[in-house]
C-alpha cells in the first residue's frame, strides 16, 4: 500500500508559477511510472505529466515548455514545476503512482486567475 499525499494548493495570477509537491508514504523507486494528472469539472481526468523509473518524461502537449516533473528518490517526493500558468490551467491535480497496482493522491485544487 502507498499513499500519496500532495501539497501546493494554489491561487495564482496568470503568467505566474507553482510547485506542486507529492510526498509518497514509501519507497517509490520501484513504481514504473509516476505522475500529474488533472480534472476540470465534466471533463475527464488527463495526464499532464509523467516520469518513468528510467527517467523518461512524458508532457501534454498543452503544458510543454511551461512544466516540468521531477522526482527526489531520497525523499520519496515527486515534484511538478509549473510555469507561465494560463487560466486553463485551473483544475484539481491528482499525484498518480504506478507500481503496479495503481495509486492516486486526494488532489490538490490549482486556480489560475486572469
């Protein structure tokens, strides 16, 4: 069992930053994938970004050059850099562990205002 715990919650002005932070209860350097997913209202929920146990990384297209993910195996602790944030950006973030099985954090909400 691995709990995810996410930290950062939010309110920025548009153009500005924010690091959101997710803390997992034990080792994660065995997960095949961690990552940042996140869900608007009636939509569904959508990968931002993801890093694999190799280092890889994954961006939607919507987030490229503006986001990054990181990972602190030290620490358990995955990070997601968010830069030059857009209103469109507003949604409730989720952590996403995959080791398997999969695992999902409690979501932190991100507000972008413009």
């Amino acid at each position: 069992q691995v709990q995810l715990v996410e930290s950062g919650v939010g309110l920025v002005q548009a153009g500005g930053s924010l690091r959101l932070s997710c803390a997992a209860s034990r080792s994660i350097f065995s997960a095949n994938t961690m990552g940042w997913y996140r869900q608007t209202p009636g939509k569904q929920r959508e990968l931002v970004a993801a890093i694999t146990k190799g280092g890889r990384t994954n961006y939607a297209n919507s987030v490229k050059g503006r986001f990054t993910i990181s990972r602190d195996i030290a620490t358990n602790t995955v990070y997601l850099q968010m830069n030059s944030l857009k209103p469109e950006d507003t949604a409730v973030y989720y952590c996403n562990a995959e080791l398997p099985p999969v695992y999902w954090g409690q979501g932190t909400q991100v507000t972008v205002s413009s």
